[in-house]
C-alpha cells in the first residue's frame, strides 16, 4: 500500500512538473505575438491613421488578451515598443511612405537603411463624390432598408462580441448613397485593410494580367 502511495505522489509529481514545462513553452510563444501584434497595431493607428495612442488602446487593444500588454509611442524615432508583464518586448517602426514595421529578423539599422523607391499616387477622378473633404461623422444618411442596415452595422448589442464597425460607405452607379463613421473616425480615416487588402491586390492583378494577354 505504501508503494503504491509513493508511485502515486511520484505520478503525480511528474504530472505537475509536465504542465509546468508546457505551461512554459506555451506563454513564451504567446507572449511575443501578443506584443508584437499590439505593438504594430499601436503604431500603424498613430502614425498611419493619426489616432491618439489613448483612442487606439480603448478602441483596439483594450479587451483581452491585447490588454495584458503596455504600449509606449515614441515620437522621437516615429516607433512604438510593446511588451507584456515586462516581457517579450518589441518594437514597431513607421517610415514615410512605406507604413509600419515590426522588426523581428532584421536589425533596426538594417530595416530603417534600406533604399525603397516608392510608387507615384495615380489621380483619382472623383467628380460626383465628395465636393470637399470635411471632418463629419454622418454624410449621408440613407433611408429604407438600406438606412436600416447602415444602422444595424454601427449597433452595439453583444458587450462580449462587439462588431467595431468604423465606416461604411455604399456606392451606386457611381454615386455615394450611403456614408456613415464611427465617433473618432471621419472620410480622412485611415483603416487597416487586413486580409481584404489582400483580396483587391489579387483582383486588380488578375485585371491587369488579363489586359496584358489581350493587348
């Protein structure tokens, strides 16, 4: 019987030390995606959407997890260092032009020397769109069904599961019918495309190889 006592608090004993290590492995491979992905959204929202670093902590990195970590906007470099609890720190830097960057295999140094040529903006007609580009948080309202769908959009029902919607605009036949932004964010509000970017980049290549092989 004491043999068997002994094995068990043995069993035991290993079992603990097993989820000590996994417990380990997991929070270090955890931490720094925490605060790198807090870091490079800190720095994107201020330097590339010019929002107030209080603004995108409330509206972007206040709910858990991204709220264990502390961001710290460096003006004096246009960066950003992030960690949590002290650790896994990292930092974002912002490059005119050419947006934020989180440094992960390259030095800053490294990153920061590097010669980009960067692209000229094409010009955009935007005749029957926007007259002047001003500071307002509703354009135009719709009504209907379509009015009620924009609403539906920016209502908050789910404490637990917030949809966050930042701008909607619908455009028919050329023509906006429908425009509508979030409090702290207007027409001149640059938003994080996340994987849709990815989408419209592919649509407008698949566009242009298809040009190519007809001309």
């Amino acid at each position: 019987m004491l043999k068997k006592q002994r094995r068990f608090k043995l069993f035991l004993l290993l079992l603990f030390m097993a989820g000590l290590m996994y417990a380990g492995v997991f929070i270090s491979r955890v931490l720094p995606i925490l605060s790198g992905y807090g870091t490079k959204v800190m720095c994107s929202c201020v330097y590339v959407g010019n929002r107030a670093p209080d603004h995108v902590l409330r509206e972007e990195l206040g709910r858990f997890p991204f709220s264990l970590g502390t961001f710290q906007v460096n003006n004096s470099d246009s960066s950003v260092t992030g960690n949590v609890f002290g650790m896994a720190k990292r930092k974002a830097i912002y490059r005119t032009g050419l947006g934020c960057t989180l440094l992960s295999e390259l030095s800053e140094t490294e990153v920061r020397s590097k010669a980009t040529a960067l692209p000229v903006a094409p010009v955009s007609d935007t005749t029957g769109w926007h007259v002047a580009l001003m500071d307002t948080v509703v354009t135009t309202a719709p009504s209907g069904k379509l009015g009620t769908a924009v609403d539906y959009a920016f209502k908050e029902k789910d404490k637990d599961s917030l949809r966050r919607t930042r701008a909607i605009v619908v455009v028919h036949k050329g023509k906006i019918v429908a425009e509508q932004y979030a409090p702290g964010f207007n027409r001149l509000s640059r938003l994080p495309g996340w994987s849709m970017t990815k989408s419209i980049t592919n649509a407008l290549t698949g566009i242009l190889v298809g040009q190519v092989n007809c001309a």
